[in-house]
C-alpha cells in the first residue's frame, strides 16, 4: 500500500510542477499573427507592419527592427498600438522595400512583465 501511496504522491507532484510550468509558458505575448505573414510573398512592398499578440502589450518595451537579405537595417517609424487593441502593434515603414527578402526581429513585453521575442521572414516580389 505505501508504494502506491508513494507512487501517487509523485505523480501528484510531477503534475503540480508541470502545471506551474505551463502557467509561465502561456504568460507571455506570444505572436499570433502578422502582416505581412511569416514566410509569404507579397506583391507590393508593405508600408506597414501589424503584428498581433496573445497579451496586451506594454507599448514603451515592445517593438520591431526589419533587416534586408544582406543585413541592412531598414529605417521603421516609432511603434504603436492600434487604436483598437492594445495586442496589436503597428510599425510603419520608413521607405519602399524594393524586391527581396526582409526579416522581422520583434521584441515584447506583456503587461504582466513577461518578455518575449522572435522574427520572421517576408518577400516582396518584383514588380
């Protein structure tokens, strides 16, 4: 009786731990959609960036940089939250993308003080 007993406790243990892991892994803005979208391509050059999180955002620490295929910065506009959600994050453009491949680093701090970040990628086509 007392193995099962044992045996039971840690298993009442392991689940209690997983739990509070998956609690911190969920409190974080995490990207849930953006555009232009991860991997697409598009035919006309983006003026703007929309990026959609899971948390609202606390707009002060959170933000995005674009980078062209060889590395260069891309000049962006101040970031902002859509009027409409504070999970939504909009980053102008400050110049036409010419043809090619641009990567998004974006950074993130959840109103919870949680922080996150991550990148994709986007092509635009030539014209």
């Amino acid at each position: 009786m007392s193995v099962i007993s044992s045996a039971c406790k840690t298993a009442a243990i392991a689940a209690l731990l997983s739990f509070s892991m998956a609690e911190s892994v969920f409190a974080h803005a995490h990207l849930k959609a953006e555009v232009p979208a991860h991997d697409t391509v598009v035919a006309a050059a983006p003026t703007s960036l929309r990026l959609e999180f899971s948390e609202a955002l606390e707009l002060a620490f959170s933000g995005a940089a674009v980078s062209d295929a060889g590395g260069k910065s891309v000049a962006t506009g101040a970031a902002t939250l859509a009027p409409d959600s504070n999970m939504v994050l909009l980053v102008p453009l400050g110049s036409r993308l010419a043809a090619g491949v641009y990567t998004v680093t974006w950074h993130a701090l959840s109103r919870d003080g949680h922080k996150s970040k991550g990148s994709y990628s986007f092509t635009v086509r030539p014209g």
